[in-house]
C-alpha cells in the first residue's frame, strides 16, 4: 500500500484544522490517511500521576476517536488508521515519517502538558524528517496558487520538486519566488547584472522541471527583497508554501534554517518544508 499522510493530533482546534487539511490532502492524493495521537510517559514533559490520570479520561481514545469520525464524515471514502503511541513525541513522530508520504502537524497544540506539537517538537520533526511536513496555521483555500522559494541549494531544489508535484496535481499556478537580498548575498558590482546572473540561474533550476511538468503555469519572481518578508506576504495569496529546511545561508551543522524556521510563524497558509531525500 502506499504511504499515508499521517497527522499528529491532540485534541486542541489547530490540531483539528491540521487533520481537515491532511484529509482532504489524503483524499487528493489517493491515499490513506493515518492518526497518531502521542502520549508522554510519566517522568516527560513533567506529567505526573495525575496528569497522567488525566489524559487517560480526557485524551486518548476519545481523541482518536473523535479525529476518525471528523475525518470518515467529511472523505467517507477515505481509509483512516489510527494509533496510540506513548513516548517522546518528536521521536514517534520521524519514526512515522520514515514510512509517510507527508507528516501534517498543527501550528500549536494545546496549554500545560497536553502541548504535544508546540515549539521544539515541530522543529524537531520538520527539521529531520524523512518526509516533507506540513505544519497548519492557516487553512487556505480557492487561490489555486503554490508558492515556493528558491535559492539553488540542494533544500531548495528539493522543495521545488515538492511543489511541481503539488501543482501539477491541484492543477495550480506555480509562484517560485527568489529573494537573494539579506546575508550572505555575494557582493556585485551592478544590480543589473546581479539580477540577470540571479534570473539565468532560476531558470536553470526550472528547465527540467518544466519539462517534466509542462502542464504547469509558472510565474518566476526574482525579488532584492528579504526571504522572510517576501515569501510570508505571498502565502497570503496561495494555498500552500514550500521551502526546503535550510537554503544557502544556513550552517550546515543546523537541521532548521532560519528563513524555514521564520515562516513556521509567519505563513499564512499551510506551509510544507521539504529536505532532499537521502
């Protein structure tokens, strides 16, 4: 069978909105979607007894539950799997991502020790995971666009790929958006001939992917402006963003770069960050 997309719920409402949008993706994709709902040990994320006592009543089951039917109502077709793994949460999750074709996560999850899928946990499975992730903030709709950001790196090149393949599927414009200002840009001595070097070199990046998907409209946009600002002000008008884990200006040491790291916050539409397959 092929993989799922899997989604890690908690029972808080970005959660539920990351399992409407890993539905319909599963849907899309023709595959099964799968549920995972990850519970601490006692001695993790300072849960005690009681603590422990109350995800048993409150969590659980009933969460899974609940996800199933949210899920079964909406695709009634869709085949949906669940499970109840207890552990380290950022652990299952790239243990699940070694056999998904994507791992979808909430952008927060709930208060106290049910808080799962905040902070270093998302960054933890976005940043080595097997499989792209998809963190949901904002669900978007209707633009029939993908954004994507590009710098040439071997992230990028990946990410890009990723996104081809989803507009290609959603028969969606492509927006490939190349910020090359900030640090670490080269020094040049004329603009315009920086920017004639950047286009040459976007298109190079696209040509095969143009031709392996020619069915796709593409809107190439080479910016001086910083990645962060530009790609978050382009999530506004798309229904998914795609950057590779770490672009050109990261160390390589760093699973996370810090434009990917930025737009966990910033995107307003589900983002998808995607490293290269190994």
């Amino acid at each position: 069978m092929a993989d799922p997309i899997v989604v890690g719920v908690d029972g808080s409402g970005r959660s539920l909105r990351a399992l409407t949008w890993a539905a319909h993706e599963a849907t899309l994709h023709h595959r099964a979607l799968r549920i995972v709902h990850v519970l601490p040990r006692e001695h993790e994320y300072g849960v005690s007894r009681a603590g422990r006592d109350w995800l048993e009543h409150h969590s659980d089951q009933g969460i899974v539950d609940e996800a199933t039917a949210i899920a079964q109502e909406a695709h009634p077709d869709l085949e949906v799997t669940s499970d109840l793994p207890m552990g380290v949460p950022a652990a299952v999750l790239l243990s699940e991502a070694e056999h998904a074709h994507m791992i979808v996560l909430g952008a927060k999850g709930l208060g106290g020790f049910g808080s799962l899928l905040l902070g270093s946990v998302a960054q933890q499975v976005v940043g080595h995971s097997a499989s792209p992730v998809v963190i949901v903030n904002h669900v978007t709709m209707g633009h029939r666009r993908i954004v994507v950001g590009a710098d040439g790196s071997p992230h990028s090149l990946a990410a890009l790929a990723y996104a081809f393949q989803e507009a290609s599927l959603r028969g969606a414009q492509l927006h490939v958006l190349h910020a090359w200002s900030g640090p670490g840009t080269p020094a040049v001595t004329s603009s315009d001939k920086a920017a004639e070097e950047q286009q040459r070199a976007m298109a190079e990046w696209l040509a095969p992917l143009r031709k392996e998907h020619p069915g796709v409209e593409v809107l190439e946009d080479l910016t001086g402006e910083s990645p962060v600002p530009a790609l978050a002000r382009a999530s506004d008008r798309a229904d998914l963003m795609v950057v590779g884990s770490r672009g050109r200006g990261g160390f390589h040491g760093l699973a996370l770069g810090s434009v990917s790291h930025a737009l966990l916050q910033f995107s307003q539409c589900p983002l998808a960050v995607v490293r290269p397959r190994t």
